[in-house]
C-alpha cells in the first residue's frame, strides 16, 4: 500500500459496529493490508484518560459544552497521537465513531451552536477528515435492545444510553442528514440485517472505495 486510508464507523447504540470492524479487519490484514483498530472516545493515552470521565456520566452536570470540549480534547490527542502517523505511515485506521458522533450527540441533540460546534470540530480534527464513513443505521428500539442485550446483567446504561427513545431517534435522524449532506464521503448500511448480511454490505464497500478513491489527505495536499 503506497498510503493509508482513514475509515470511521458511526451510528447510534447497538448497531454492530464493533462486531464489523473486528470483522472487517480480519479481512483486510488476511489481504494484506495494514489495519488499525481504534475507538472513541479514546484511542490514545491522554483520550483513554478522557474517557472515563464522559462515559461515567462525571461531566455531564457541568453541561453539554463541557463535554464537547472533552470530547473535541480527546479527539485531538487521538489524531494527533496515533491516527494521522498511523495513515502517514501507509496503514488504513478503521474508528470506532469520530467527528459525526459529536456532531449529532453533542450538536443536535445537545442543543449546542452550530457555529461553535463548527469551530471545535475543525480544532480537534485539524484536516483529518475521514475518507469513508460507514453509518450503521437501526431502529433506536431495536438498537437499545441489543446493547442492553450485550452488557448482560449487573451493568447499567452508560451516559448516553440512557437517554430517551425519542433522543435516540432524533440521533437516528442527524446521522442520516450527515449521510445525505456528504454523500461522497458516507455510505448508509442497513445494520438491522444479521451480521453476515452486514458484513458483505459493508467489505463490497469498502474494497470497492479502497480500489476507486484517492485519500482525502492526499487530495488535500494536491496543488489545486
Ligand atoms: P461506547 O460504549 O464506546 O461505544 P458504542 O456506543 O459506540 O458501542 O460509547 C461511546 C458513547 O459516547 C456513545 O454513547 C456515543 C458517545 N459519544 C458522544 O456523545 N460524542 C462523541 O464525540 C463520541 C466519540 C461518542
């Protein structure tokens, strides 16, 4: 591979995500290919730091631009630190959500300004836009169920699982425009299908983009 590839996966909870990029990577690398598996919030030291206190619920009574600014911070160090040297390296990172989830969760369905959501994005990410985004969409019923499903008994709903059928759908809703607003860049998966349905949708299309398409860093960097 003469350069890596940034692919991030997004959806709301319960879709399979993690169940396909697992998948998914066990398929690249028997091709050969150079993977990287990695999530957010997290992904490097100082993210995984980060991480605990989003997920635990221990930001949220300072409010929801507190936790933009968290997110945006891990999400920073995370670029920083491991994805943009991994891509520059030629290795193709495959990440469990990025710049889309604080887009809807924080975004939309945290009320916060646009225009200040705008500027956080474009600080955290500083230029690395994904090349292909893989938005798994499911029922946020059917999704609930399958998460609740998955921590078995004992462990309770995190931060944001907590929350209202009806922010889960309209977390549904925002990633669907995000889809319609960039279609160059995203691909909508129906991740109500069993896994191995999944599974064919989504290596079809990411072998498919990995043969057609130029890295987005790489037309960044092209002279216009
Ligand atoms: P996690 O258990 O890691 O993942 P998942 O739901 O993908 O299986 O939970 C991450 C939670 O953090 C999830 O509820 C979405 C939320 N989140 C945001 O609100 N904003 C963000 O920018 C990111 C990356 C995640």
């Amino acid at each position: 591979m003469a350069s890596g590839f940034f692919i991030t996966f997004e959806g709301g909870e319960g879709a399979g995500k993690s169940t396909q990029i697992e998948r998914l990577a066990r398929k690249m690398r028997a091709k050969k290919y150079d993977v990287l598996v990695t999530r957010e919030p997290g992904g490097s030291p100082g993210a995984e730091a980060v991480r605990h206190v989003l997920l635990s619920g221990a930001a949220e009574p300072f409010g929801p631009k507190m936790e933009a600014l968290l997110f945006a911070a891990a999400r920073s160090d995370h670029v920083e630190q491991v994805i943009r040297p991994a891509v520059e390296r030629g290795t193709i990172v495959l990440c469990d959500r990025f710049m889309d989830s604080s887009r809807v969760y924080q975004g939309v369905t945290g009320g916060l300004d646009p225009a200040f959501m705008e500027a956080l994005e474009e600080v955290a990410i500083n230029g690395m836009v994904p090349d292909i985004t893989l938005i798994f969409d499911i029922d946020p019923a059917e999704g609930l169920r399958r998460a609740t499903a998955r921590r078995g008994a004992g462990d309770g709903p995190d931060r944001f699982e907590k929350e209202t059928l009806d922010i889960h759908q309209r977390r549904r809703e925002a990633f669907l425009a995000i889809a319609a607003a960039e279609p160059q860049r995203c691909i909508v998966v129906d991740a109500s299908a069993d896994p191995d349905t999944v599974d064919h949708v989504v290596t079809a299309a990411v072998f498919a983009a990995l043969e057609t398409m130029t890295p987005a860093h790489k037309r960044q960097a092209a002279p216009a």
